[in-house]
C-alpha cells in the first residue's frame, strides 16, 4: 500500500512544502472565507492567547491578531523552515509584537500556555498524528475552544468525487487516512463537537471546546448526540 495511506510522514511534509511555500499564498485564497469562517468559530475576545497549528506562512495572523487585540497573542507553529520563514517576514514587516514563532514538529515542540483558543485549518496531517494531538491538547487545558476545517471525503454514494479530493490533497497532504472522518482521533479530548460540511462536501469546519470532565458529546451534521 502507499505510504499515503499511513501514518503522517513529517519529513516528507518538509520536503512538499518547500516547493509550495513561495506560491502558497496565492493558492491559499481560494479557501479564505473558509479561513474567516473557522476564526470565527474561536469566538475570540481581546487578550486571548491562541494557538495556530501548522500555522504555515502566517496567512491567518492578521485575522487572529484583529480578534484578540494588541494584549493578547498568537503562537504560530510550522515544521517547514520555508513557511517559518514567510511568517517570519510577515511578522517583522507588520511589526507585530504579540506573534511568536515555532519551527519544530508539533509531536515534541514546546507550546507555551496558557492557551484560550487552538486553530486548526487544513492540518490533516497533525489531525492524523496521535502523538501530535496529545502535545496540543496538553498545552490547551480545560475548556479551550477549538476550530478546525480540513478536506474530507464525500459519503460513498459520490465515491466518484473522492478522486477529486484526492487529487486536490496530494500536494498538501503525506497521507489520506482518515479523510472520512478527519477530525475523530480528536473527539477523546473534546467536551463537545459541531461539523458542517463546506465546498460541496469535499470540505468541513468543525468547532468545539477541550472536556474539562468525564464523557464528551460529539455532534455531526445530524445533530448533537
């Protein structure tokens, strides 16, 4: 089987984003309202500390940076010394004060906290990374909100398309498991979990907060649970 099928491969995904990291800006536009749409989601008041996973060349700063103001902060974290260094570049001619970067695989980076919010957007590799998940949700805490949106598989009765998703997810992904569900090895973590479908299915945004106690309530396009 292809390794595609595995376990995320970070050194590969290092590899990939080296030839993508200089036009990744341009083709990120077409999935900004998607960006703006899952920000909000966060719910983010001034003086919130947010975390901005696989945070990439830092197209997301600007928004975050708006919503929890010049007293709070954002920490970016990237494994591509590329992308590290485009956000980098945007912090420094922005001049913000408040955005602190970390290049490093997520599975044994060190997340400063307190954390108030974490953002996921079009991370499937960390969403399929156990170990990743485990060092962010243990940064989070209690309570946290959290936002995710990624690509998925459309339901079997349009298997078809999946071709589409797939072709589309290859540049930016090292592997396609879970592209049915991708945000369920986060649901153990999580006290509750909303998801709706965008792109005409071939895409997702979920939102929801880190338990804080026992049990977890999970919900779909179908509903709470």
């Amino acid at each position: 089987m292809s390794p595609r099928s595995h376990a995320p491969d970070a050194a590969r995904a290092v590899v990939q984003y080296r030839h993508h990291a200089r036009g990744y800006d341009a083709s990120a536009q077409r999935t900004m309202r998607i960006r703006e749409r899952t920000i909000e989601k966060l719910g983010l008041r001034p003086g919130d500390r947010v975390l901005d996973v696989a945070s990439g060349t830092g197209l997301s700063f600007p928004l975050l940076r708006a919503a929890v103001g010049a007293q709070g902060a954002v920490v970016g974290i990237d494994v591509s010394p590329e992308m590290t260094r485009l956000a980098r570049q945007r912090v420094t001619e922005a001049g913000w004060q408040n955005v602190t970067l970390l290049e490093s695989p997520i599975e044994s980076a060190h997340i400063p906290g307190p954390l108030d919010a974490v953002l996921f957007h079009f991370t499937h590799d960390v969403m399929r990374s156990p170990k990743a998940l485990e060092r962010i949700f243990a940064a989070a805490g209690p309570d946290v909100r959290i936002a995710i949106a990624g690509m998925k598989y459309v339901p079997w009765w349009m298997a078809p398309v999946n071709v589409i998703v797939r072709a589309k997810a290859r540049p930016y992904m090292t592997t396609f498991e879970g592209l049915h569900t991708p945000w369920d090895l986060a649901l153990p973590y999580l006290s509750e979990f909303e998801w709706r479908s965008v792109l005409f299915g071939i895409g997702y945004i979920g939102w929801g907060r880190v338990q804080s106690g026992a049990g977890a309530a999970f919900t779909s396009d179908h509903g709470r649970r």
